[in-house]
C-alpha cells in the first residue's frame, strides 16, 4: 500500500522514457525499474474540498471510467448535475499530448471545488493507439501520466494507492500501446456524521480472463481489510466485467468472492449495458455492463445509469457513469 504523499508527481525524463522502452519485456525487468520511480510510487493530493465537517447522509457518489478525459469541464459539469459530492474516477490522464497535457484531475476537481488523491496506473511510452495519436497537440507527452482518482467535497483522510496483483500485461505484450506499471486503486478514509467510512476508486485489468479479475479483487479485499478492519467500505468504478471471451458479467468470479465477504453489488438495472462509441472508441465490438459498486456497512438505496452524452449528444467517454445513492451505515 502506497501512502507516500506528494503535492506533484515527478516527471520522468525523456532520456528515462527512451531506457523504459528499451527494456527487456519482461515482469523482472519491469518490476525492477519500476521499483525506483517516484510517479509510480507516491500519490498526489491536491485541490480543495469545498465544504467543512463530516459527510452527511442521503449521499450522492458518482463512478465513472473517463477515457482519458478529454474534456474535462464539461466532465465535471456532468457530475455536477448528478449532485454527487464523492467522485471514483478512472482512466484519468495527465500530461499526455492527446488530452493537451492537461492535468485532468486537477481541472476537474477545481471545477467541482473538490479535493482529490492522483495515482499513476501507467506511464505512457508513446502517444497511445492511432486514434489517440490524432487527438496530440505535440509529439511527446509531458509527463505522460494515465491513472485513477478520487475526488470529494470534504477532506481526505489517510489516502492511499493499492497496487493490484497483476502480470504486467501492457508491458510484456506488443502492441501501441507501451506502458510501464500495472492497474491500482485510489482509496481514502471519509468522515461521515455516523462515523468513518472507507472509499476506493478501482479499475481492473481489461486484457484478461475472469479469473485474473478475481484474483485481483480477492488480493485487493484481503489488503483492505487488513489496513481498515471493520470500516464501511464503497468501491466503485471500471471492474471490466464480461471483457473476455464469450463476454458474461455474470461469469466474474469476483462478485462471488465479494458476496462471500459481505459486499452487495449496484449496478443498475441488469440488463442496462455501461459502454457505448466514443470519440475514441468509435467501432465497440459490443455493448458491455463494466461499472459497479460494492459496498458492505453501507445503506444504498439505489443506483443509476447517466448516459455519458453532453447537451449537444457528444459522448464525453465510452462509458456511462453509475450513480448511488448511500443513505447512512446499515
């Protein structure tokens, strides 16, 4: 568990990206570089939450995969709109050319007056797929940043960034995509007016099977537990739930191992889908139910699903955001 915190993250250099993409692409060989680099070892706190006290209930929460964010005000004017005052994001870049370097997080969060915890999922070795690529306003990133958040409307207290147990699949495999580190979960501990709470934005690994999510999950429920016994605990965001062959939410072995642990899933209603084309992602191979929460010590009362289209029917991601609505401990 990572609770190292910073006010930046430290930029790689350039002549650091050009050693990483000339690395052996091994798991030893990632591990031991990625071992020494601060960006994917610290968590970056910032903004400022725009209430004081303790969260009070019937509470909004809001999870949503952002794809990269490129846009990140009309983004927080969507959540806005759902009065959320706890946000769980993921795929959240900083400093890639095609999301015009920008800080993602670090607007949205001002736009929301919210105070928010940054973790790098990955460091981008180049300017991402060939559609992304046509998005860059340069030819380098300048910090090359592609992580998850959390963000809230009061403060953050012991925030963190678990790991998740993974293989390092976007670093030992080909394709356009190059990227050192692994999937994480951002998480921090929220005062409420019944008591603490734990929160944790996650996103697992989509270029897998079932099982390797939930092992994943088990791994990530086992480190919780340990570090927050007894708290009530929300985890939301991009499980990435039927992303195999054959593509059944159904078949995630994860829900079953959570159940057993005292988690209820939200997602919605079953058979509403959470995926839909994008500016980026524009032929889906089909439409997949990939967002949930799992909550356990929680009340939720129930959970929506906002379509992700801007006023003018732009889609600001390929996924929609899931809602829910927590009425106090239960």
């Amino acid at each position: 568990m990572i609770t190292d915190i910073v006010a930046e993250l430290a930029v790689p250099s350039a002549l650091e990206i050009d050693r990483w993409k000339s690395l052996e692409r091994t798991m030893a060989a990632h591990d031991a570089e990625a071992a020494g680099v601060s960006a994917l070892n610290t968590l970056e706190l910032g903004g400022r939450p725009g209430q004081s006290g303790p969260l009070t209930f019937p509470s909004t929460v809001a999870a949503w995969n952002l794809e990269r964010c490129l846009f990140p005000e009309p983004s927080a004017d969507h959540i806005a709109a759902t009065g959320a005052c706890l946000v769980l994001l993921s795929e959240m870049d900083n400093g890639m050319a095609r999301t015009g370097q920008r800080h993602t997080t670090q607007k949205l969060a001002a736009k929301l007056s919210m105070a928010y915890a940054y973790g790098v999922e990955f460091i981008e070795l180049g300017l991402g797929s060939e559609i992304e690529a046509s998005f860059a306003s340069d030819a380098h990133n300048a910090r090359g940043f592609h992580g998850n958040a959390l963000a809230a409307a009061v403060t953050l207290s012991q925030p963190f960034m678990l790991r998740l147990w993974g293989e390092r699949p976007w670093f030992t495999r080909e394709g356009d995509q190059p990227r050192l580190g692994d999937r994480c979960a951002i998480g921090a501990v929220i005062a409420t007016e019944m008591g603490p709470m734990l929160a944790v934005s996650v996103h697992l690994e989509s270029a897998t099977t079932a099982a390797y999510r939930e092992r994943q999950v088990t791994d990530m429920l086992d480190r919780l537990e340990e570090a927050f016994p007894g708290l009530p605990l929300l985890i939301g965001g991009d499980l990435n739930t039927g992303n195999h062959a054959g593509g059944d939410f159904e078949a995630e072995g994860l829900f079953r191992r959570a159940e057993a642990r005292g988690f209820l899933r939200h997602g919605g209603p079953l058979d509403a889908m959470t995926t839909r084309p994008s500016l980026i992602t524009r032929w889906p191979d089909r439409a997949m139910k990939l967002d949930w929460f799992l909550s356990r010590g929680l009340a939720i009362s129930e959970t929506t699903i906002v379509p992700s289209l801007d006023a003018g029917g732009r889609p600001l991601s390929d996924h929609d955001m899931i809602v829910c609505r927590i009425e106090g401990f239960a």
